[in-house]
C-alpha cells in the first residue's frame, strides 16, 4: 500500500463508493507510511483507540506535516477556544457535563422526548411544501427536506432565529469543509476562510449570547449564557460561544447526511422502503444499521498518541498523529458478517456510527429521533419514490460524507 491510497480516500472522484478502497486499507489494519498519520480501518483496532485514555482529540498536541493528506493544522490561528469534542479530560468532561444539563438526563431528561410533536409538525410541513410545489417530477430531497429539518430543529432547540439561517449556512459549510482539505484547493485558503468563518461565526453569536442573558428564554442558549450554581461552575463567554457553535453546526450537518444517505439507501433497497412504508417502526433498527452502512460521519482525522501505544503488533509513537476510519472498520467482515449487505434486520449490531467511548455522539438521542421520524414519513407519504441520478453529485466533504443534492420523482404525495 502507498500514500497513493490514503490521497484517494479524500479525493472527490471516490466520493460516491469509499469503500473498495476501506476494504484494501484494511489489509494493513494499522498503516503507516513515511511522515504521514498512522491509519487504523478495522473494527476492533479502532473500538480500543475511542477508549484508550493515551489519545488525543486536542489539536495543541498534533505534531502534523504539511503532507499529511488525511488532515491539516487546526491547533492555531482561532479566535475561540476548542470545543469540548476537541478536548481531552478533565476539561472535556466539565464542559460535556455543563452542556448536557440542559440537553438530557439526569437534568433534563425529558427534552428531546418531549420534541416529538414538534418533529412531526415540522416533518409534516415539509413534506406538504413538497406536494406544493411545482413538480413531483424533480425533487430535490436534500434541499426540499434533509437539510431544512434538521436546521429547523437545531434553530428551535438553541434559541437561534430561523430567518438567520441564509447568514450562518455559508459559515457551517465552509467550517465543515475545513475538516479535510480539499486536494485541488490551494492549502493555504481554506485554514483562512476556516478562521474568518469561525470568527464571523463567533461574533453573530456572542451577540445572540449577550441578547439571551438580557431576555432569557426556554432554549439551550439562554440556558448556557445564564450559568448557574453547579459544582462545574459556568462556561466563560467564550467557551459558551464555541460551544453554541459546536451545537449549531454539528447539530445538524450530520443529520443532514444521515437522513438523505438513508433515503438514498431505502430507495436502492426498495424491499425494504415498502417494509417501512407499512411498518413506521421499522425505522429503529434501519437507522441503526444505516450508522453502520452509511455513516454520516467517515473517519476522525487529527487524533494524537500521549504516550507509546502498541495495537496490532504496530507501535504507534508518543507525538503521532493518527486517523480512525469509522466507516471502514463498519464494514470490517471480522466484526460484521456480510458487512457489505444492508440488512436492517441484523442483530448484535454495535456500530461506530456515532463514534464510541468519551467523545461518542453528544446529540446521538436527537439525531436518530430525526432519522427515524424523517425516514419513516417519507416512506409512508411519497408514492413510488425513485431516484433520478445514481449515484448522486456528492458534497466535497469526506470526513462529513453525503449526497449535495438527492434527485428523486414520485406519483403523488400521501396526505398525512
């Protein structure tokens, strides 16, 4: 195996089907070559790295060289301090632990269930603007559907004005991007536009802070701007404003890609779109093993070793920046039998999907409440679905992997 092989896995033309490439990478469960990261693509290799209290998410301890084509230097440069995914304990988990006291339990348990009547309404809503609109001939599922869901729901659940979305939607994309570079780019662009975007990004909503601790309402950001009498003490200004943006991005791009991969998938397997057509249960365990098929998120570049770590008969130095292929160790025959088949009846199905150990998915509940709503409604509602272009155009991103557009035509829409 070459570095020929890990420039493809961030090269746009593989976008569409990554994975005969995981499956060739995972011939060398930990590789290495020269200067660059160690790269781990099997199951149990990367399920024992998410747990092992020796890695690093703090981009101050990357040491990466300008080749490395599974990421890039995001350690300086920023206006904000990192957010609590890119922290290490204990500031991680004083961080985690003051977000989610608004978020879920033991503090607030009941919020994302409560949400349910208003995904419905808003899932309702959309589905009706698409039997308004013009054509049933040309749909455009991301647009129409995958992507202002979860913006809705996001915007609602931290206070965020809905009509700001124009404003922060070109900062989400651009700062998404930056998590890996694009080959064609010129390498010294997208760290700035990164930088002005957080910074433009930071400054619209310390503004929302500051107006939140003036009017305090029932939404998260007012809630994290107020504080409060907890053993954690309270965020600074500063780590509420990275935090708001953490919430607002990653609140919805990975439920963006979640929902249109998973109708991409259900419209490949028309078996069972039908099951679930008749079955909205059904969406529980085909979202489970969608995470592991089609994980919204692929890999986690920029992770970095305190200490010597053995895995695999690889030692992995102390100071070595290492790259975890989620998406290849989901299709690890080892762990996964058939892995390469979709089967929402399969048992025992552990996936990495939302990543695993301290830094596993913050917003997991909401998301596969989402996924399960927008899925199942889709199903039932839009009569003979099919897909207009195979494979779709994708978007750039490889860490953030899906679907830009989603061109489907159906006969009809079901009332609701």
């Amino acid at each position: 195996m070459s570095r020929a092989m890990l420039r493809q896995i961030v090269d746009y033309s593989n976008r569409a089907d990554p994975y005969p490439l995981y499956e060739e990478l995972r011939r060398t469960p930990v590789f290495h070559d020269e200067d660059g990261p160690y790269v781990v693509s099997t199951y149990y290799e990367i399920q024992s790295l998410l747990h092992d209290p020796r890695i690093s998410s703090d981009p101050r301890n990357l040491t990466l060289s300008s080749s490395d084509p599974l990421g890039q230097d995001e350690g300086g440069g920023s206006a904000l301090p990192p957010v609590f995914i890119r922290l290490d304990p204990p500031d991680h988990d004083r961080l985690r632990r003051i977000t989610n006291r608004p978020f879920g339990p033991p503090h607030s348990p009941h919020r994302v269930h409560d949400m349910r009547a208003e995904l419905d309404g808003i899932v309702t809503g959309l589905i009706d603007g698409i039997a308004g609109a013009d054509s049933l001939e040309r749909i455009d599922l991301v647009d129409q559907f995958s992507y202002p869901f979860p913006v809705t729901v996001i915007c609602r659940l931290l206070g965020v004005p809905h009509e700001d979305e124009p404003r922060f939607h070109g900062w989400a994309d651009t700062l998404a991007a930056s998590l890996d570079p694009d080959p064609d780019a010129d390498p010294g662009e997208t760290p700035k536009a990164a930088a002005d975007a957080q910074m433009e990004l930071g400054m619209y909503l310390a503004g929302l802070i500051e107006e939140r601790r003036k009017n305090p309402g029932e939404d998260m950001l007012s809630q994290l701007a107020a504080g409060g009498e907890e053993p954690d003490g309270a965020m600074s200004t500063l780590e509420v404003v990275s935090t708001a943006a953490l919430l607002l991005i990653a609140g919805h791009e990975t439920t963006v890609n979640l929902i249109t991969n998973g109708m991409l998938t259900l419209l490949r397997h028309p078996d069972v779109l039908q099951r679930l057509c008749e079955d909205p249960q059904l969406s529980v365990p085909i979202v489970e093993e969608l995470l592991r098929y089609e994980p919204p998120v692929q890999l986690l570049p920029r992770r970095s070793t305190l200490a010597d770590i053995e895995i695999a008969g690889v030692n992995i130095p102390k100071g070595a920046t290492v790259s975890l292929i989620l998406a290849s160790g989901n299709r690890d025959p080892k762990r996964f039998e058939n892995p390469d088949r979709f089967d929402p009846d399969r048992k025992d199905i552990q996936h990495l999907g939302l990543g695993s150990g301290i830094h596993s998915c913050f917003g997991a509940p909401l998301a596969r409440q989402e996924a399960q709503l927008a899925l199942s409604e889709l199903a039932r509602r839009l009569e003979n679905p099919r897909l207009l272009e195979d494979p779709p155009p994708y978007r750039r991103n490889a860490v953030l992997r899906g679907p830009r557009h989603l061109p489907i035509a159906c006969d009809g829409i079901r009332a609701p």
